[in-house]
C-alpha cells in the first residue's frame, strides 16, 4: 500500500496545525461561525444534529493495521466507543468536540491519515473495488490510478473550489463492485486488442435528486494520458457547470444539458489543448506508486482445500469469501451488519481486533467497502477456519454478503441534520424481521436512504428505501429494480409511501412476490425485470 513521502507528511501536520489555530480563534470568539464553516469542512469537520462529525479519508478503502487500530482508539477517546463506516469507503465520528478535534487530526497524521478534502466542493476521496489487488478477474490492480488521482486533485488550485462536490472511481474489471457508472467520474482500466492499457471514461453519473447513469463519453485514453484526460473533464465542468443553483450543479446536469455529444466535442479539445502542454504526471511517478502496490510475498504451492465440517463456516465461506488471484488465498469480507446491528458501524474493540488479523492473517492490510463492511483480502485458506472463529466470538462473523441483510443505510435523522427521516431503525427492523428467510431469499442488495441526498443509495438498490417529509411525518417511498453493478439501472418507486413499520411490511411483500414468481437460481433483480413492476404492486396496495 502507499506510504507518505516527506512531501505528503509536511503537507498533513502543516494543514493540522493551520487548522489547530483557526480552532483557537473560533473558540476566542475571533472568527464567527459563518466565517469557520468553509475552513472547518475543509478538514472534514460537519455540525450535524447533535454534535461535530469528523469524516476521516481512508483513500480507495485501503487501510493498514496500524491504521485500523488507531481509528478503534479515537473511537475510545474522541467519539462514544465506535465509528460508522460509509459509502465512501471512509469513516465518520458523529460526537467530536471542537476542541479537540486538532488534536485527534494530528493522531491520525502520526499514521498516514487526514480528513483533508472528504467536505466540500472539490475532489473527494477517490473509491475503487474492494478487492483490487486480490481479485482473479481484474486487468490490474486499479488503486496506483486512485493514488495518482490523489496526488493529482489535493489542493489543486483549479479544483478546489468547483460548482459543487465531485466524486470518482477507479475499477480494472467488467465486474463493477464500486459503483462506478454512479459517479461524477468513472475510470474502468481496461486493455485493448494491441495489449496495452487505458481507462474509459464514465462522466456524469451520481445520485440525489437526479440521479444519472454516467455515459461512456471515451472507451480507451492511453494510460500515461488519463490523468490528463481527467482535467479536460473537470476543466470543461469547471467553466461551464451551474453556480447559481446548487440542485442544478453536479457534472451529471451539465452533461446531460450539453449532450454527451457536445460535452465530449468539448472535452476532446481541451484535452488536445492539454497535451500540447505536456501535463501529465511523468510516468516515472506512477511507476514509484505502482512499486508500493506489489503483491505481498505469497506462498506457493498451497492447498485449495478448505474443512468445510462446521455449517456455520462453511456457510460464512459460501457467503462472505470470494476467489483469489493466488492459489491458497482467499478475499474474505467482514460484515458489519449483524442482524438487528446498525449499518456500517464497528466498535473502538472491534476495530482493534480487525487490525490484529489483519496482521496476523492477511499482510496486515484491510479494505472498506462501498457496502460498509470490511475485507481482508489475502487470507490462506489454511487460516481461514481460526480467522472466523475470531470474527464471530466478537460478533463480526455474520454470514450476509450481499444478502438482504447487508444494508447499506445512511446515518439519517438520528444523526444527520440534512436527513427528513430515519433510516437505522428501518434497517434494524428489516433485519430482524428477514434474518431467518436470508439464504432463502439469496442475493438481494437492500439500501436506505433518510433523505433525497441519497447518501445510502436507495437508487441503486435491489430494493430501495427513502424516507421523505410529508407534513412533518416521517415517509418511506419503496423503490424496486435498482443496480450499481455493471448492468446499472435506477430503481423505480412503487407507489404511496408507508410509515415505519409498514415499509418493514412492504419489503417482506415484496420478498414474498419475488419467492412466488423466481423460477431457477434467478436473483430477486432478476425476476423484478422479467416480471415487471405489476405483481408487486398488487401485493403492496391491493
């Protein structure tokens, strides 16, 4: 994995410090709080309901043991014992005190970490694949791109300031598992009939009020050209994105007001206009990034075969572990949705004892997921038994990959000041309520959402939920036939919206029409598009 330089280290302790003394000025009364706001989400911090929340960067969900143990001990010092981990593959604390927030940014600094650029309307973190380094299908592994990325977009001067947030992600397979075509820019690294390797460009997609599916607008840019490519895109959006309307302001409205046509005609210009100025990272960069990217030593010549004797690991195995490039290894993922559990979060212990496989079981490296689970991604079969064995004395061992009780939520109104409705009690009570039907029902990508900001990316679920405001009360609109995989669809709303408990009824009708209709081994999105939204509907209103 990638480890700072003396330039990246100055640039972090000297942004901890530069933002230590604007938190003393603020607490002296010398600033007021419309003048922090813009310098405190520069650093991640938010004021939310309650409380401060601080979104930690964890860039493309690579995180080291030392990393992971120390985001368990600012659980236990600056939060309530825990922390929730997002749909950016990072990490938020929801009760931070603004007094010590300097403090805590200078700990995650001591390790390689910040929160730099995880708020406002700039480059956000940059997500990719879960398992990018480990899985079998890949081109390459895609993160020494994010990294560049990375490299590239902190404190670019021309980006740090655009129409609004913007967010990329970086795949190397025709197995979409971070949502690409989802977001403002999608990379997929692919390799043409001559061998050689380039990124296709997925520009305009994203959720929220609009939600889009990002066009490819260029199928093959040269690798040592994507970067540049990448600015062509942002430059175009730069100028002409929408400024007097944040709900018109995403690249997704430009692109889809312009034409894929149009924006492409544009970007293909400017990218020409790019080159002639030679602005490309020297390739002699990505080559160093790429070198800490190496395969860790695996062991040859290990056995594939697995004691599958205990039903419950076997059955962890079947759900949470998928195929690995090395003979004898395997990704495993952990879940951090027990049932009844809330979505994404881990306590400050449970954290600590995954930094202590990670070492001990997979390279001392771990991964955050789109889906707000974690993975180890190099694990000997052989350890395989011992690792879960681990995992579920401490409640991680839950076996839902992708089930329907792997929620995905969003913090929503208990914590989030932007939310109208709920979403952990909704996931909390669909969990319980589905928990012995799950390897019944299969794979079924359930998400929520407690407002239209889609944070928890309703959208793009199998089943989607999202609660809306209806004078005052809490609302819960049912949407079917969503995928953020590579046969990317929006979901499509139902019909009136439910209360609490009757959208807890309205997802088992719906689980309950999809086990009357599925014929073979077809998924639940599956039967949704080949019987259609009727039968459904019958079910749900009568």
């Amino acid at each position: 994995m990638y480890k700072y330089d003396t330039y990246d280290q100055a640039m972090v302790d000297a942004r901890v410090e530069e933002f230590r003394d604007q938190v003393r000025r603020r607490l002296e009364g010398h600033i007021t709080e419309d003048q922090f706001k813009p310098l405190r989400l520069m650093n991640g911090l938010y004021l939310q309901l309650h409380a401060y929340m601080l979104r930690v960067a964890i860039p493309y969900g690579t995180l080291s043991g030392a990393q992971m143990r120390m985001l368990g001990d600012i659980a236990d010092k600056y939060d309530r014992g825990y922390g929730h981990f997002t749909t950016r593959q990072n990490i938020q604390y929801n009760w931070i005190k603004l007094e010590e927030a300097p403090d805590l940014l200078a700990e995650l600094a001591s390790v390689e970490m910040h929160a730099i650029q995880t708020s406002g309307n700039c480059i956000r973190n940059t997500s990719s694949d879960q398992y990018a380094g480990a899985a079998a299908d890949e081109v390459v592994d895609p993160r020494p791109y994010a990294e560049l990325i990375r490299q590239w977009s902190t404190f670019h001067p021309e980006f740090s300031f655009l129409p609004r947030k913007f967010k990329m992600a970086v795949i190397a397979s025709d197995i979409d598992r971070a949502a690409m075509k989802l977001h403002d820019i999608g990379v997929q690294i692919v390799r043409n009939a001559a061998g050689e390797i380039g990124a296709a460009f997925y520009v305009g997609g994203g959720m929220g009020r609009t939600p889009m599916i990002a066009p490819c607008i260029n199928p093959f840019v040269p690798i040592d050209q994507f970067i540049t490519y990448a600015e062509a895109c942002l430059r175009v959006y730069n100028r002409h994105g929408r400024r007097d309307n944040k709900y018109k302001a995403r690249i997704k409205i430009l692109v889809h007001e312009l034409g894929k046509e149009e924006y492409t005609r544009q970007v293909e210009a400017e990218f020409a206009h790019l080159l002639a100025q030679n602005v490309e990272p020297p390739r002699a960069e990505l080559e160093r990034i790429k070198a800490m990217f190496a395969d860790p030593p695996f062991e040859a010549g290990l056995s594939d075969d697995l004691d599958r004797r205990d039903p419950d690991f076997a059955l962890w195995v079947d759900n949470n572990c998928v195929t690995h490039k090395q003979p004898g290894y395997i990704a495993a993922t952990i879940s951090l949705k027990p049932v009844g559990g809330i979505p994404g979060d881990a306590t400050g212990e449970q954290m600590r004892l995954m930094a202590d496989l990670a070492a001990q079981y997979s390279f001392d490296e771990l991964r955050v997921t789109h889906a707000q689970n974690i993975v180890l991604p190099h694990v000997k079969k052989a350890d395989l038994y011992a690792l879960w064995q681990a995992l579920d004395a401490k409640g991680l061992g839950t076996a839902n990959l992708d089930l329907v009780g792997d929620i995905i939520a969003c913090p929503g109104l208990d914590y989030c000041s932007l939310a109208n409705a709920r979403s952990i009690p909704v996931a909390q009570k669909i969990s319980q309520r589905l928990a012995d039907r799950q390897q019944e029902i299969g794979e079924l990508k359930l998400k929520i959402s407690g407002c239209i900001n889609a944070c928890g990316h309703h959208h793009a679920g199998h089943i989607g939920i999202l609660g809306v405001d209806r004078k005052g009360v809490e609302n819960y609109q049912l949407l079917l036939g969503g995928s953020e995989a590579a046969d990317t669809s929006l979901g499509t709303i139902t019909g009136p919206g439910f209360d609490e408990d009757g959208i807890v009824d309205a997802v088992e009708k719906a689980t309950q029409v999809y086990l009357a209709n599925r014929s073979d081994n077809e998924r639940f999105l599956d039967t949704y598009r080949r019987i259609g939204m009727a039968p459904f509907k019958e079910a749900l209103y009568g």
